[in-house]
C-alpha cells in the first residue's frame, strides 16, 4: 500500500523539475543533492557504538534475525537493507553497484573510494516495514581508529547517509554511555553539519542489562552529563529508554517494564519515516533554493559594480562619439583631403546625402568596437578579478542566518564567476531571481499547507508513552525497586530546530561522583532527567 506522503512527493518532484531545475542548470548547478531525497525510499539510518544493540533492533523491526549480533564487533560493513519490488528474491548486492545506480541516491559516496565500496551492501529482505522505507545498519562506532585503521572516511560516509536519512536512531548501551571517541566526534561535529537536529533520536539501549536501580542511575546520569558536553547545549534532547523485552529475562522485564512503550514509540518513528521525508525535502527544497537566491544576489551585485563602470565609460564614449560624428570628417578633411565636402557643410548648404553620413558613421564605430575592447579586454577582467578578492562583498552580511548561508554558497559563486564571467557581469539576474521567490512564497508554501493536512490524516505526531504512577504510590504497576519511571513528553517528528551551536569542546568523561557539575541538568530536559537527578 502507497504511503499518503507519496503523491505529494510526486508533486514536488514535478514542480522542481518544472520551474526550479532550469534556473540551476543555467548559473551551472545540479539539483542533484536538491532531489537525492526523492529519488528512492524514506531511509532511516541507525548508528551507535558497537554492542549498543543497532542489529538486534533492525531484526526486532525486520520480524526475523537478518544481521548479526553480539557482545564484540560483529559487522564492518554499511548494510542498506530494502524490500525486492515485486516480489523478486532475496539477494545482496555489492557496493560498487549500489554506488553507480543512477536509480539509488547513493551516487555521493563514490568520493570515498574503492575502500568503502568493499564495505558497503544493499541487502533486498522480504519484510512488511521495508515496504515503505529503507533501513541503514552501520558498523558501531569505536574508540581508538583513525581513517587509515578504517581505510576510509568513516564519519564522512556517516555524514552523507544523516544528510540523505530522514530519520537518524543513536544508540547508546549503559557500559559506554556516550564515552566512545567516534560518537563525540559524529555528535559534535558531523551530524549538526549533515542533518537536522529533528531527525536525530537518542536512545540508552538494553537497560535491562542494568543490575539494580543505583547502576540504571549512573548509566543515564553519565550519559545526560555526556551528551550535555557533546552537543554544547545547557539543556539535554530526549532520550529514549529502551530494552529488547523478547530477549529480557522475567526479573529483567518486572523491573524494566514499564520503558516496554517507548520501544513502540521508537518503532512508531521509523514508521513514520514517510513523512519525515515530507518535512525533509522542505527543508533541503528551501535551503537549496535560498542559497541559490543568494548565489544570484552576490552574481547581481557584481552586475551592479560592472554596470556602473560600463555607464561612465558609455558616457564619456558616447561624447566622443557625438564629436567624432559632427567633426570627425573636419578633421579627416584637413589631414588627408577626403571628404571633400564634411557633414556640416552639406547640412548649411542643404545638400546632405547619404555619402556625406559615411565619414560620421564610421568615426562613431571605431568609438563603438574601441569602447567595446576597451570593456571586454580591461575593466570586465578587472571588474571579475576585483569580485573574487573580496567576494563577501557582494552580498549583505547582517544576520548569523545569511552569513551561514554565505559560507555554504561562497565556493559555489567563485566556481560559477570564473566559468561564466561575461553571462555574470552582463547579466541582471532579475528574472531567475523573482522566480525563485515566487516559488518559496506560493508553491512552495501551499505544498507546506497541503504537507499539514497529510501529517494531521497520518498522525505524525509521536504518541507520548502513558504515564505512570511513581513507585510506592497507589496504582502503581511497579515494585519497589524498579527504577523511577519518566514521564514522557510528546516529541513532533516534523519540528524544525537549528543544529546546537558550536562551543568550545571538552573532553567527554563520565561525571565524578558526588559534583554538583556532574548531575544530569533539569533545566530544559524531560522529567526524565529531574527523576534521575532526585534519584
């Protein structure tokens, strides 16, 4: 059955192709990384360090044991695991493949060499859920490897697949909350510059494995105070408290129990992964085309400045111009004797004719090819070479927004002046300009309204986990040593934040016992974190 997001996905499609793909080809844009999003199936991507319980998940959500799983590393490989179309076999297909399939939105990987193609699969599974999405395991993230260890830019192949995913799970265990090298540096860094914050779900996985209440304790506060270094923010995201109940013994699933339903909600948001694409493509459609706005705005004000310089050469050679057509054949006359009657002594006599304007004419087209060398051989070079000295000149600069902008499109407006220099500086780019904006301001906003009304039928909202009595109160379906039990908050899928602004980084250790430093922070963070603190 066809996901309701998936017509308005074709609509998008169509649009862009129409009125948005013609504007970037012409100023030498591809709208490839615009439109890898629709390209194939919503993709969730699940990474973690090793043993954080990624494989047992994906065969949790499969239905059936698919990956392999165990306490050590058990797989090197990126795994994309996706439903055979129309009922075909089950089969994997190598990575250099999947790389040049132009039907695959994975054409952006080949940059990290022949190394990650040998560690890439696609791996075709009959199951229900991969009907409508794609699911992405990734090796577990280590501590001591640099990219020769790898033998490829393992945190840039995570970049591009978080840049690609329309929904990320990050998986944490309890005996490494958040202390792996690879994952400080994936949260700190590659995933703010690859992804929407939104996307990401931060999950403390196999909880059960937790031997009393004390030890739940240090593992969650260890991993709050963490992730409140890791992403620079005062306040910590929500983090999921999960457990693989089917694998949990009796004891484990009496004690732990009661986190069974964010499990569900976890599922719940791979499930909804379809309109997490929706909101996706709108936020890589708008940034896109803004920074394409702005990448004509920098093309017109070197069109500006060249202008202005063309006017007061054009003024001063239309002067010459103008002498040399009244005169020009005065001065002919007295230096060789031809013509023998000039324009103005024809005009007195009023016997002008056709012959007495060839003198004038042609004194007015040497002005012409003069003044058009003269531009196209001195002040145009001049003009490119001036703009690409100081190319944060030709734009406004006034807000963080457009300067972040600016440093994504800066590259992008050097690479198109000195391809296309004479089609930059003659041109006014008005027209492209003023379709763009009229795309953000009516397509582009009546696509969001009709996205609201799908996401309402659908329910993308994440369903919060029902509270739940705490311990030793009536009603409560906990025993008295089972852990304090969260009250979840509801968490929209589709809602947009910025990526946490960088700070100066510091070392990711666990707190030290007994610092006030050290507690999970409750201002901004869930009950969850005020629960543990109290604990």
């Amino acid at each position: 059955m066809t996901h309701p997001a998936n017509a308005l996905l074709a609509r998008i499609d169509r649009l862009l192709q129409k009125k948005v793909q013609p504007i970037f080809t012409r100023y030498g844009r591809r709208t490839d990384a615009l439109l890898a999003p629709l390209k194939w199936k919503p993709l969730v991507l699940i990474i973690g360090n090793y043993s954080s319980g990624k494989s047992t998940f994906i065969n949790e959500l499969l239905g059936r044991p698919v990956q392999r799983v165990g306490q050590a590393p058990t797989d090197d490989s990126f795994t994309i695991l996706c439903r055979p179309d129309n009922g075909g076999e089950e089969r994997d297909i190598p990575g250099s493949a999947v790389i040049a399939d132009e039907g695959l939105p994975f054409g952006s990987l080949r940059r990290f060499g022949e190394k990650l193609a040998a560690h890439l699969w696609l791996k075709y599974v009959d199951a229900p859920i991969l009907e409508e999405v794609a699911i992405i395991d990734t090796p577990g993230m280590l501590d001591s490897v640099t990219e020769k260890d790898r033998g490829y830019d393992y945190l840039g192949v995570v970049g591009e697949l978080a840049r690609l995913s329309d929904v990320i799970i990050l998986m944490f265990d309890p005996h490494k909350a958040g202390t792996i090298k690879e994952t400080y540096q994936a949260i700190r860094s590659t995933l703010p510059g690859s992804t929407g914050e939104d996307r990401v779900f931060y999950v403390m996985n196999r909880i059960d494995e937790c031997e009393n209440t004390a030890d739940f304790v240090r593992s969650y506060g260890a991993l709050c105070w963490n992730l409140s270094q890791m992403t620079g923010r005062k306040d910590i995201p929500r983090i999921f408290l999960t457990y693989a109940a089917e694998l949990a013994t009796e004891e484990q699933d009496r004690r732990f129990g009661e986190w069974r339903q964010e499990r569900e909600e976890l599922k719940g948001a791979v499930e909804a992964a379809p309109l997490m694409r929706l909101d996706h493509v709108f936020e890589e459609i708008d940034r896109g085309i803004k920074e394409m706005g702005m990448q004509l705005e920098a093309c017109a004000g070197l069109h500006r400045r060249f202008m202005n310089t063309v006017k007061k050469v054009s003024q001063a050679g239309s002067l010459a111009a103008l002498a040399l057509f009244l005169g020009g054949d005065v001065l002919l006359q007295r230096l060789t004797g031809y013509p023998g009657e000039t324009l103005i002594q024809a005009l007195i006599d009023r016997q002008a004719t056709i012959k007495h304007l060839v003198a004038p004419l042609a004194g007015v087209a040497i002005v012409a090819l003069a003044m058009r060398a003269l531009i196209n051989r001195f002040i145009l070079p001049w003009h490119i070479k001036k703009a690409l000295a100081n190319l944060d000149g030709l734009v406004s600069l006034d807000t963080a927004y457009r300067r972040d902008l600016w440093r994504r499109v800066r590259p992008l407006v050097e690479e198109v002046i000195r391809a296309m220099p004479k089609k930059v500086a003659w041109s006014s780019h008005r027209r492209p300009r003023r379709k763009l904006e009229k795309f953000l301001a009516n397509d582009l906003r009546k696509l969001r309204e009709q996205f609201k009304e799908e996401a309402a039928k659908a329910k993308v909202w994440a369903k919060a986990a029902p509270s739940s009595s705490p311990p030793g109160e009536p009603g409560s379906p906990a025993p008295s040593d089972a852990p304090p039990a969260p009250q979840s908050s509801e968490r929209p899928l589709q809602e947009a934040t910025a990526p946490p602004a960088a700070s100066q980084e510091a070392p990711v250790t666990e707190p030290p016992t007994g610092q006030q430093e050290g507690q999970p922070r409750e201002e901004g963070g869930s009950e969850k974190t005020a629960a543990v603190a109290a604990a």
